[in-house]
C-alpha cells in the first residue's frame, strides 16, 4: 500500500475513531488503541500507525490469501485492508464494543466473520486452516501465552504466516506512554515484545520485518511460520 492510499485509508479510519470516542464512556476504550489511533500529537499518532502500515506492505507482498484470522481484532482497524486481500477473513476479539462501535462508521465487508472470544476460543477453530494470522499489538494482553501461541501455530496452513507487533516496554517507551496521556497506562499488559518473541521461537521460526525505532526501539514487528 503506498503512502497515498494508507494515509487515505489512515484519515477514514481516525475520523470513525473520533466519531466513536466523542460518544462513548472515557477511559472504555483505551485497552482497544482508539486513544492511540486517534492521538491529536502528530508524532505520537505516526509512530502508532506506522507498525500497521508496516505490517500492511508485509501482508501484502503475499497476497492473495484464502483464509485469514485477525486475532484481537479491538476496533478493526486492519480489517478493510484484510479483507480486500482474503477470499474470507475471520476476526476474534474477547470484547466486541470497539468493533460494535466502529463498523456504524465503517460497514464490515462482506466476506469478513467476527467471532465472539468469550463462547469460541481458538482451539475451537479448525486446525490447519488459515494461510494468515494477524495478531498485532495484543499478545501482550493475553494471560496463557504459551498456550496461545502454541494454538495459533496449530491453526496455520503449511507455509502460513502469523503477523505480530508489540511493544518493547523498555524504560523509554515507558516514559513516552507517560507522556502520551493517561490513556497509556499500560495497566493491561503482561509483557513485553521480547518475551513474546522468545516464547515464539522456541516452537516457530522468526522472521524479523522491523523495529521502530532506531537507535531507541518502541516497538517491534516479525512474523512466524512452522519449524
């Protein structure tokens, strides 16, 4: 996706964002990034953006796909751009409100399911079954890690890929949450992209995409396939 066309895609997205913050409970969905996606600050709000744009041009350079997961789904954010490369893309979130709110805003396509985490869980999905997993910006939210990773590798086609982000949660990244707003607390993390990746590596093989940002990393992006 060119710089044109993510930041046209950017601009509808922030609008629906908006839309739905101006009307919703404060502090309801910060766990969903709507804060983050939506940060008046410039920088702040392009350093957000720029892992998904980045794990847009991965995602792309493989497509087409015939199955995809987005697993975490939050406010939807990455869907529209799924579901214009995936026959049929199936999402999953624990709580559903972001994404309730945000497609008033932005319709779902057609071809796009969303499931609700808390009556189906991953391991009720069919094993070897999805050619893409997207799952940016939410593992360090989950309680078992290893059993979802273990899980989610589970549900990859033979030479499928999972997509990840997260956050470093080293001590500046820290600080920059600080001084983001209140919003950024982070009370809802378990952990950080490091730990993440180790866990990963031990049952998957790892492909770095990028870091954001150099000489001072904030976040990170890689992707994971079957050993």
């Amino acid at each position: 996706m060119n710089s044109y066309e993510f930041n046209a895609y950017k601009t509808r997205y922030r609008a629906a964002i908006r839309a739905v913050l101006a009307d919703s409970e404060k502090g309801r969905l910060d766990e969903a990034g709507f804060s983050a996606y939506a940060h008046p600050n410039p920088i702040i709000n392009r350093l957000f953006w720029r892992r998904i744009h980045i794990a847009m041009d991965y995602i792309e350079i493989h497509a087409p796909y015939a199955s995809v997961l987005d697993f975490g789904c939050g406010s939807g954010v990455i869907l529209p751009f799924l579901a214009k490369h995936g026959t049929r893309v199936t999402a999953i979130d624990i709580d559903l409100h972001p994404i309730e709110k945000v497609k008033k805003h932005i319709p779902l396509d057609v071809n796009v399911e969303i499931l609700d985490g808390r009556q189906i869980s991953l391991s009720n999905l069919p094993p070897k079954s999805f050619d893409l997993i997207n799952a940016l910006d939410v593992l360090e939210h989950v309680d078992d890690l290893s059993q979802t990773l273990v899980r989610l590798m589970n549900l990859l086609k033979p030479n499928g890929q999972l997509i990840i982000s997260g956050p470093t949660e080293n001590i500046l990244y820290q600080i920059g949450r600080k001084l983001a707003g209140s919003e950024f607390s982070g009370a809802y993390h378990e952990r950080g992209i490091a730990e993440i990746k180790r866990e990963l590596s031990r049952i998957a093989r790892i492909k770095h995409i990028a870091t954001l940002y150099q000489p001072v990393p904030l976040f990170e992006v890689f992707a994971a396939q079957e050993k």
